[in-house]
C-alpha cells in the first residue's frame, strides 16, 4: 500500500544508466499489491491480477486508466498480512474493469490455501 516513485526503470535500459540490467530493475519487483496512478479521475480504474510476467505490461496499460492496481497472489497475504477478498478490494478502489495475466493454474490459490 506503499506509494512508489515509479515502478521499474523503463528510462535507464533505454539511456544504458542501470547499474545492474535485470528484468526486476527494468519493469519492478515483483509486490504483493500496488497502485499505479494517472490522476485522470473520467477514466475507470482497473484491477491487474497477475505474477511476474505482466510486469513488462503494467505501465503500458495504466496509461488507459486512472488507477491501475496490480496483485500478484504470490505475495499478497505474505506482504499485507490480509486475505485477498476480490468483492472487498473492487468495492474499496471503485474498480469496474479486472485483467487477468497468466495461466489459469495461477488463479487456484497457493499451496498452503491462502489465495483466492
């Protein structure tokens, strides 16, 4: 729930100034939850439920939305200490649209339960 400066570093790779060249350095680590905003309030808000592989897409979508929240059941519970409760977290952000990226098997919850 923390806010970030911004997420990855698209700028660098391009202007060769990253000290280290990593897919996490380059599009984010990967987070539990996030919020990417473009303070255009006549957008919808939209929820990415993804792992690591939407990284390299989160800032190109965001770009259509006034707030893009990203979630990635990996790390969720591990980070936030909560239960993803979906109805919960559209109502709570007034999210009207949901992406998801990845394969299915993702979205069966993780081993130990935690999950959807």
């Amino acid at each position: 729930g923390q806010p970030l400066p911004d997420y990855g570093d698209l700028e660098g790779i391009i202007s060769q100034n990253l000290p280290v060249v990593s897919y996490a350095a380059v599009y984010g680590d990967d987070l539990g939850c996030f919020k990417v905003s473009t303070n255009r309030p006549e957008k919808d808000n939209l929820l990415i439920m993804g792992d690591s592989y939407d990284n390299a897409l989160i800032k190109l979508i965001a770009s259509h939305f006034n707030d893009t929240h990203s979630v990635d059941m990996r790390y969720y519970y591990y980070l936030t200490g909560e239960s993803f409760v979906l109805e919960d977290y559209l109502e709570e952000n007034n999210i009207s649209k949901i992406l998801f990226i990845g394969g299915s098997e993702f979205y069966h919850g993780l081993p130990d339960g935690t999950g959807w």
